[in-house]
C-alpha cells in the first residue's frame, strides 16, 4: 500500500471531521428552518384570522361576515399555494367559507388554536380563532378558521438551510485553502532538509542539520544522527578490523610464501619437509589470528548491540568451558581446577559471548602460564556473581595492565618467557565484558606470582 503524503493526511484529518459536522449540522439546520417558516406562517394566519374576525358583525339576530381582501393577501407569495377559509356559527352552521374545512380536536374559549390537518388530499396548516359576539343570544363565540397548504413554508426552510449550508461550505473551502497554504509554508523546511540530504556524497555519514526545522521533528532527526552515528562507528570498526587484518596476516602469508618458493628451488626432500612441518605451523596461527579477528569484529561494541540477552547459570557455563580445555592444559602438564560456592550465581548475558571470554582466559593463562604450573578458575555466586582465571605464569606488571586491554599489544615481559600471540584476546575479553556491564580486574596472584583476572558482573537476583 502506497503511503499517503502527510500534507493529504492533514488534510484528510482537519476536512473529514468537518463534513461530518456539516452534515450534523444540515440536520439540525433543517429542523430549525422548519420551525422557523412555521413560526413565520402560523403568525401571518393569526394576523388573516384576526382580520376576518374583525369584520365579523350581527344584524337583526343574524351573523355577517363582510370577508375583507387584505385578510387572504397576507397569505400571498409567490408559491403557488391554496388558501382556504371557514367561518363557523355557534350552532356550528357555517357561514362563509369552505364547509368541510375541518376543525380543531378541542377550542377553548379566548384561546387561538394552531394545527394541521389532511384537506382533499394534502396536508394543510390551519388556525382557528374564538371571536366573542356582544350580542343578545350568542353565549358562545364564532370560530374563523383560517388554512394554507404547504408550499410556501417548505421553500422558506429549503431557502434558509440552503443559504446557511452554502456560507458553511464556503467557510470549509476557505479553511482548507488556508490550512493548505499553511501546511506548504510549515513543511517546506523538510522539503529543504530532504534536498539537503539527497545532495550529501554517499559517504557522507555527518550529523543532520537540525535547526530550521520545525520542533515536532527534531526528536526524530536526533534519533537519525544517532542511527547514523551507530553506522559510521560500525564502519570505522569494519575498516580498522579490515586494516588490523591486513596487516597481521601479511607477514604469516609473506613467510610461508618465501618458505614454499625456496622450498622448491631447492632439490633437497629433507628441507621441503622441514617447509611443509613450518608452513603447517604458521596456518595454524593463521587460522587461530583468523578466528581472534572474526571475534574481535563480532565483539565491538556496535556489533555487539543487537546480541540476544538470557538469564545464564555462570557457574555451569565456565565449568564446561573449564572442561574444554583440560587437553590443553595436560599438554603443558598444567595443573587445572576449578573452584566454586553454592550461592547462586546467575546473570543476565551472551552464551556463546561468555563462552569464548572464559575460553580467551584460558587460553592465555596455558599459553603463559608455568609448565608444571597450575591454574584456576573460581566463580563465586551472590548478588553481585564474580569469575576469576589465576594462574602462577609471569603476569603482566603493573606498569603494562593499562595497555593490556589494547589491540595487537603485546607485553615485553611477556614475550620474553613465553610463546607470541595475536594480542587481542584481552581486548576481545574487554569488550565482551562491557556488553554485559561487567567490569574487569587485572592484578598478582598470591605472593605476587602469576596474573589474576577478576570479572564482576551486575547483580541480577538469584535463581
């Protein structure tokens, strides 16, 4: 479904309720144009009763009536209508007029009665006045009735609500013209926000001007700077992991492929075992640089904002890790333990991400920790649920832990005692802990031998 132009939809919003007010409003416009014409006419058939009654007299016993013109033509217009009269006796004889007119339900005396009938077919809008004879032998008064059909009345309340609907509906059309004056000047800051980005080169990830533009909209624009923000910090890491790539895996590649070609030139099956034993070795820590880079990437903090969050049980997930890398550590013949209390010790986190922060732990301490040596890893549940890697190698001093988090560092102290790694298995550690809101510890170990880490993650209740 194509979206409609929110000009439209304004418009649709303001000029859809006021039609519907329109048509309420015709309704009761109706009504009362009605009541008006009525009010209008009954008056005028008081006025041409009371006209006919004034010329009501008695001579020698009998009742005349000398019908005056001007009593019918106030009822004229230009309507074809009928009017009809009756003038009625005492006795209920009638004197002048249409004898079959009819009369009201019930008269009182002195009082006007106003109604409407069915007359030959139609429905007509009579008035029947009492008028009183001062005369010997008339205890009870005359009646002069006085009708009109409709027609007169129905064009008057056609006219009326014809003209107020008509002012209505042109006060609606100035509205809507108006309003979409208005809606074109108040969105023409977009339109000129929406050429200013189309006009951007497409690399051009900078903030968006928000000033000009009206306040309703600015949220929104702060929303999509910080959207693009996210975006060109996800690319700076994509090309600084591509760049890191590069570079680290150059050498690897430039060695093996030196060893191959000397290999080749030379006729000597010795030495082409000896390359084949070497570049075997330097695949393998092509291969493990490789998957550190993959983690390393995925461990960003951008690339780490949509990872899935779980209530974990950290204990048996670094007692499986743990188990992981027994082999490992025999190979060394490493000493490796773990150690734990039985307070609870759950937190809100990343399996696979936890997973390869004890496993990047672990592989550190083996690699340079003590052969013969030993080491542990300890979780301590409770409100706040606490992991440790120790072990009895080298460390790190204390003048290095502050570049230790960073990216292809490498210790002196370190590589001075033990084989050359990648360097970014604390920095993948790092970042894995800060997604979880975690906050890590470098320090000594007892008698200040070997390397403590210390992961203390948020409190999140036990289970």
């Amino acid at each position: 479904m194509k979206p409609t132009s929110l000009r439209v939809q304004l418009l649709g919003w303001l000029l859809v309720p006021l039609l519907l007010l329109l048509s309420v409003n015709a309704w009761y416009s109706r009504r009362a144009a009605a009541d008006t014409a009525d009010l209008s006419f009954d008056r005028l058939l008081l006025a041409s009763a009371d006209a006919i009654a004034d010329d009501i007299e008695v001579r020698d016993g009998e009742i005349f009536v000398d019908l005056p013109y001007a009593a019918l033509e106030l009822l004229e217009s230009n309507i074809q209508e009928r009017i009809f009269y009756r003038v009625v006796a005492p006795d209920g004889r009638t004197v002048t007029g249409y004898d079959d007119l009819p009369l009201p339900q019930a008269t009182s005396r002195g009082d006007n009665t106003l109604y409407a009938a069915v007359y030959r077919g139609e429905t007509v809008h009579l008035v029947a006045m009492n008028k009183h004879l001062y005369a010997t032998g008339f205890a009870q008064p005359v009646v002069v009735i006085v009708a009109e059909t409709g027609e007169a009345r129905d064009a008057l309340s056609r006219q009326i609500v014809t003209e107020a609907l008509a002012r209505q509906a042109l006060l609606i059309a100035a509205a809507a013209l108006l309003v979409g004056l208005g809606l074109a000047r108040g969105l023409a800051p977009l339109e000129r926000l929406r050429r200013s980005v189309s006009a951007r080169p497409p690399a051009d990830l900078s903030p968006v001007d928000a000033s000009g533009v009206p306040a309703e909209v600015r949220p929104l624009i702060r929303t999509l700077n910080e959207h693009t923000a996210r975006i060109a910090r996800l690319l700076a890491g994509r090309q600084r992991w591509i760049a890191d790539a590069s570079h680290q895996m150059r050498t690897p590649l430039t060695e093996m492929q030196t060893q191959i070609a000397y290999s080749l030139r030379q006729d000597r099956p010795e030495l082409a075992r000896q390359a084949l034993v070497d570049v075997h070795a330097d695949i393998r820590r092509l291969s493990h640089l490789l998957s550190q880079l993959l983690m390393q990437a995925r461990s960003e903090p951008e690339g780490l904002a949509g990872q899935e969050m779980n209530s974990l049980d950290l204990r048996a997930l670094a007692h499986e890790a743990t188990l992981d890398h027994v082999g490992p550590a025999r190979g060394r013949s490493i000493d490796l333990g773990f150690e734990t209390d039985e307070a609870p010790a759950r937190v809100q986190g990343n399996a696979l991400l936890l997973t390869e922060l004890v496993g990047n732990l672990l592989r550190n301490a083996i690699a340079y920790g003590r052969e013969h040596g030993r080491i542990t890893v300890g979780v301590q549940g409770g409100p706040e649920v606490t992991l440790e890697v120790l072990d009895d190698g080298p460390g790190i001093p204390a003048a290095e832990r502050e570049h230790a988090f960073q990216r292809f560092w490498r210790s002196p102290t370190v590589l001075a005692s033990g084989p050359s790694g990648s360097g970014l298995g604390l920095s993948i550690v790092r970042n894995i802990v800060e997604a979880h809101g975690a906050r890590i510890e470098l320090s000594s170990g007892p008698d200040e031998v070997g390397l403590r880490v210390r992961i203390v993650f948020p409190a999140q209740g036990g289970g």
